[in-house]
C-alpha cells in the first residue's frame, strides 16, 4: 500500500474508537494504529489539526479524514465495497441502511447520553428533543432489532450492525439500556464474529500494556 493510500487509525482502546476498530478489522485492508492520549496528545496541535474535537477516533487516507463513529463504518464500507458491507447506492436496502445509521448516530445516542447524565426532557417538553422519549428510542430499537433475519438488514451483514450493534452492546454493559432478550440475543450473535474478536482482543492488549507494571 502507497502512503496515499494508507490508512491510518487514531484512537484510544478506552474509547469509541473500539467501534472504528471493529469495522477496519471486518473491511480487511491494512491500517496502521496511533494510540492517543486523553488530555495530552488528543489536545496536541497535531491532533487537533485532525479534528478539532480533540477526541478519537479519527481515520485519515491520503487527503481524506473522517471522524465520528458513524462516519467512519459509513465512509469505510462505502470506499471498500468489495467488503459487502454497505447496499449499492441502487438497492432498496440503502435507505434501511442510512435510516437507522443515523438513527443510532442522533436519536439513540441523544437519549441514552440524557438518561445516563438525568438530563432527559420533560414529558411536556418531549416533542422539542429530537429523540422524543428514552422509551419511544428503545422501543424503536427493538423494532429494528427484532426484524428479520440473524442482521438489521436481513440476511445481509453489514456496517449497520458494527455500529448500532456496539451501541447495543454498550448500552447492556453499562445498564444505559434495558437487557431486552432481543437485544441479547443479537448481541451474543454479533459480538461472536471474528473480527469483532479479533478488535477486542486488540484494544483489550493495548490496555493491559499500558498498565503500570506490564
């Protein structure tokens, strides 16, 4: 792989960046790994020139730079389409595809960030959030979730699952979102692929190198 063409991951293992992650480890290219640091190098100017959030992840190919998690599995399963990971800009399934991407990216997020700081909107003033209700996002989860085949799009594996599946399993891990059995099940399918093992156990190693003592 030229240097324009490489790839390059910024992250932090103790971070969404294990979204990202997982969805270079499902594509198969080469990536190469910068760790980052929380209130040093993620703030540096260098880092900053990147995005200027200060936050991971972010991935960078030649003039190319994509942030946000969402952003990134998109970019990514669109820009490897030999991955099979995102429908054709032709296939009815695209819109299912965005829809809920960005449903994960806004609503979910949104309400599970408000219930998990007590900052969830008012009933009275649920219409002026763009998530409505913390019930009416879970129960809109579920919907997609239960719908058919062993993937959110059916039969088809894809991005969507990398992001909204991680939404979902963080969301039981950290008790943000209620253990439905459907959301387990799914769970216990997706978090088995070998590329999500394959991302875990490498965040997982960063982490346990960068305790004292290792």
């Amino acid at each position: 792989m030229s240097q324009s063409d490489e790839i390059v991951f910024y992250t932090n293992p103790m971070s969404r960046g294990r979204i990202a992650r997982w969805m270079l480890e499902e594509i198969g290219q080469p990536y190469r790994t910068v760790v980052l640091d929380y209130g040093t190098t993620m703030k540096a100017p260098d880092f900053l020139a990147i995005n200027p959030m200060g936050k991971v992840p972010a991935v960078t190919r030649g003039d190319v730079t994509v942030t946000e998690c969402a952003a990134i599995c998109a970019w990514l399963a669109d820009t490897f389409p030999e991955a099979g990971l995102a429908p054709a800009l032709d296939d009815p399934a695209r819109g299912a595809y965005l829809r809920w991407m960005f449903f994960g990216a806004g609503p979910l997020e949104a309400a599970v960030t408000a219930k998990t700081l007590g900052l969830l909107a008012p009933a009275d003033k649920a219409g002026t959030a763009g998530y409505g209700s913390f019930e009416q996002v879970v129960d809109a989860l579920e919907t997609v979730v239960s719908g058919a085949g062993p993937w959110l799009l059916g039969d088809r594996f894809s991005a969507l699952d990398v992001y909204l599946g991680s939404q979902i399993g963080w969301g039981m891990q950290f008790k943000s979102l209620p253990d439905r059995d459907v959301f387990k099940v799914y769970a216990a399918r997706l978090f088995q692929r070998p590329a999500a093992i394959r991302a875990r156990e490498l965040d997982d190693a960063l982490i346990a190198a960068a305790k004292p003592g290792s």
